[in-house]
C-alpha cells in the first residue's frame, strides 16, 4: 500500500489553479488498490474527496480530510456485434484520450464531446455533454467501488438517474463511491450529429462532401478553442453555471420583455435558456472581482485572473446569481463543485 501524503498541495490538481492543501492525499491505480486502502488501517478518517483532472471542482479553502487521486488506466473493446463496440476504459483516462482512441478507430457516438476537459471516472457524475449529446446517450455500464466497505458495485444506465448534467452520483450516492472504470456503447455506422451551433458552418466552409466523424470533432475542437481559454494557460472549470430550464410560459412572459432572447426548446414544456447571454446581458462580460474574472470570450466561464482564491471566484459568482435572479427571475445553478 502507498503511504498516504500529508498537507499536500493541490494548485496542480485544480484547472483553477488555485493554492489549496489536502489534510491527506492518496493516488490509486486499480479497483483492489481501493478496496485495499479502505480495509487497511490506512483507510481514510473523515471526509473523502474523489479527484479526477480537478477540472470541475472550485475549492474555496484547503480539504482537511483525504483527497483520493484516481489514476486507472487502460481502453478495451470488451464486446461487439453487427452494429455496435463496447469500450471499457479505467476512470483515470483523461477523456480527450479516450474520444481520440474511438475517433481513430471509427468508433461513433462521443466525438461530440471533443476536448472537455477532466477524466473517465467524473464524465458520468457530470453526465457531460456538448453540442447535442450528453454521456448518457452512449453510456453502458460503470464499475465502483463502496468508499464505506470496499465492495465492488455495477451501475447500468438506468441506475445512474441521469439528467441534464446530473445523475446519482451527485445526490443520493454523492461522495459515496468511486468509479473505476465505465464502459460505453458506440457505434459502427455513426450518425453524425451536426445540428447544434455553428457546427454546419464550419463543416460546409471545410468544402467536404464526404463527412466523417473526425470532421466533426476537429469542427467542435475548433468552436470550442476560440470560445474558451486553455487551463494550462488561464485557471479555469470550463462552463461555471448550468443552462437554466424554464416553463415554456414563463419564457413566453419574459420574451415580451425580452424579445431577443434565445432558448431551446426542451420536453414537458420547458425552455433552455442559454445562461452565458443572461450573464452577458447583466453587465457581466469581461468583469472583474479581486482576482476573479468573467472571460471576455465567455461569459459562461470564470478565470483565475490575477492569483485569485478560491473565495474571489465564489463571490463572483454570487454577484453573478443575485444579479440574473434580480433581473430575469432566474436561478442560475452551479455547475462546478464547491468545495
């Protein structure tokens, strides 16, 4: 078994960058390693923090209890048959690897979600989607481990209760177990979805005829490297709030007040509302708040823009909620964790 590190600083561990400290840290690289640990008198006392790439948490203080860094490698194809591939990968994957390996393998269903950013292991809490998919379109299957007792436990699709990025992980069995590996389904005759944003334009200016599903990817690549800054570069958790829902009535209410503004429609008569132009239209673009800022590019992520604490980026995006919520009557929901 590894020794567990003390008072170790995660500013590494974090897209935001930020100087924190864990009370205690521990990598891992295998289910039983886990399993291990937890029925060891190593096992950690207290709260636990499960880490992946650090890049959709926002600590707002040092951890004083034990972060667990999974670090589980591997992709496989572990089934098939006349229309799909199974893959398992390890939840220490980072997940662009992953899309890449199945791009080049003409494996279809999650070039969609080109270049977000973060690990295996946190793309089903988060139920990550992009550009009209979401994980759960192509999710199979995951294998976990019981931080309580070390048990193995397997999750089918329907078990994980996922909704727009959300699912059981992040409520009833939230910091209760740590994913190991997922395995999704995907497709040998892809169906590209080119619908959602610009994606069209810049396929149709690529002058193809023939369109494959890394065209799609390098095209979402593309939109997304000119909206959104580099964490090696700038601190940041990509997209800080969700797109809020709303019943279609009262988009339609607003829309007399509001004529422009945009939405999407969504089942059960509720509208998504794209939460960068509210935050745009309250004065927010490009604002700043002691070391925190609103991105001039996109005003749906917050940066590190002058070594912020994790209490500036809080802040800020209070001001951000109380300002939304005063104008609109719209609550906007954070889509990063808060530690």
């Amino acid at each position: 078994m590894k020794n567990i590190k003390n008072d170790f600083s995660l500013k590494k561990l974090n897209t935001f960058g930020l100087d924190v400290y864990a009370k205690h840290y521990i990598e891992v690289t295998s289910a039983q390693e886990i399993s291990d640990l937890i029925n060891s008198k190593q096992s950690p006392k207290g709260k636990t923090l499960v880490l992946g790439e650090g890049s959709n948490v926002l600590f707002t203080h040092d951890f004083n209890g034990t972060i667990i860094k999974v670090n589980i490698g591997g992709i496989h194809v572990v089934k098939e048959d006349t229309h799909n591939y199974w893959v398992k990968a390890g939840a220490g994957v980072i997940w662009q690897d992953l899309v890449e390996s199945c791009i080049k393998a003409n494996f279809g269903g999650i070039e969609n979600l080109s270049l977000i950013p973060g690990t295996v292991g946190a793309a089903p809490i988060q139920n990550i989607g992009a550009y009209g998919v979401e994980l759960k379109d192509s999710f199979e299957a995951l294998e976990a481990v019981d931080l309580e007792n070390g048990e193995k436990k397997y999750f089918k699709n329907t078990e994980c209760n996922f909704g727009y990025r959300d699912s059981i992980f992040k409520n009833k069995f939230k910091d209760k177990f740590l994913i190991t590996n997922v395995v999704l389904r995907l497709s040998k005759q892809p169906i590209l979805n080119i619908e959602y944003g610009n994606i069209q334009n810049i396929l149709h200016d690529s002058g193809k005829k023939e369109l494959t599903i890394k065209d799609v990817s390098d095209a979402i690549i593309q939109i997304r490297k000119s909206k959104l800054p580099d964490p090696k570069k700038v601190g940041n958790a990509g997209s800080f709030f969700k797109n809020p829902s709303i019943p279609i009535d009262f988009f339609n209410a607003l829309k007399k007040t509001y004529p422009d503004i945009p939405f999407y429609e969504q089942p059960k008569n509720m509208a998504k509302i794209p939460a960068a132009w509210l935050i745009e239209q309250c004065g927010f673009k490009g604002a700043k708040h002691k070391g925190a800022a609103v991105h001039i590019n996109q005003p749906l992520v917050l940066i590190n823009h002058n070594n912020a604490a994790g209490n500036d980026i809080l802040e800020l995006s209070k001001k951000i909620q109380a300002k939304v919520k005063s104008v609109y009557s719209i609550n906007l929901e954070p889509e990063v964790r808060i530690v």
